[in-house]
C-alpha cells in the first residue's frame, strides 16, 4: 500500500469518527502514539469488486464504550453502550471502509463487504501490527487506534 493509500484512510477515518461518533483524531507532531494499557480489540471488514482487500482497526477495549456512547448518543456507562461495545466498533470500522472505498474507487464501481469480525488483541499482536507496514497509527480521545487496510 502506498503513502497515498496511508493519507486517504487516516482523512477519511478522521471525518468517519468526527461524523459518526463525534470523536476527533489528535495531531501527534511527533508521530508518538500513546501504547495501549489494557486489553485490545481488532475488527476487520473484507471487500470484493473492483478490488478486494480488507480494512482492520484495532483499539484498546476500554475506548469501545466511549465509541458506543457517542454514536448512541448516551453515556458510556449507559446499558446501551455497554450492550453494544463491538457493534458500534464494527459500525465505525464499515462506515470508513465504504466511505475509503468510493474516495479510492469512485462512486460506480460496487463493492461486496462481509460481516465485520471482531477478535481480541494482545498487546504482542498489537505491537507486530504496529510494526507492519501500511498501518496507519492515529491518537483518538487520547487512546491509540490502528488502521491497516490490505489491497
């Protein structure tokens, strides 16, 4: 994946959050990102179509009730949110990838997506993804987040 790949999915992972979650991606001037403290979750969307590929996220588990509370509009000790921690995740993470696949592709071509998956994550898994080329390491409401899209 190219740095221009790794441009368009943070700018468009930035208007996701802000838009749906109503969270914003902090600027880190050094490129530092904070390491999780706690457990982490990992989501990931497939595609097919004009090109196919896969679009994962991975966040600490305690960033997943604040994510569900701000896109259900209650607080993150709500039932709600709590009931609802990896569906919201999972919403972020499709949203972006439809919103990332017509900034890519265009609004013609039509793309297949599959069900989101959702895994835990620990922090040796988070560290080897870190790593990897093509992720894309953001800061949102001051946890870290990691974006990997695969083409």
């Amino acid at each position: 994946m190219s740095t221009e790949h790794e441009v368009m999915l943070a700018r468009v992972f930035a208007r996701v959050a802000g838009d749906l979650a109503f969270m914003f991606i902090e600027p880190q001037e050094d490129g530092f990102i904070p390491s999780p403290s706690g457990p982490c979750v990992s989501a990931t969307i497939t595609f097919s179509g004009k090109f196919e590929g896969s679009l994962s996220i991975a966040v600490p588990t305690a960033l997943c009730p604040v994510i569900a509370a701000n896109v259900l509009g209650v607080e993150p000790e709500d039932e709600s949110a709590t009931d609802q921690l990896y569906d919201a995740l999972t919403e972020l993470l499709n949203v972006t990838c439809g919103n990332l696949l017509t900034a890519l592709a265009g609004d013609e071509p039509v793309f297949d997506l599959t069900i989101p998956t959702v895994q835990s994550l620990d922090l040796r898994a988070w560290d080897e993804l870190q790593r990897t080329p093509g992720t894309v390491a953001l800061v949102l409401e001051e946890h870290p987040v990691l974006l990997r899209l695969s083409l």
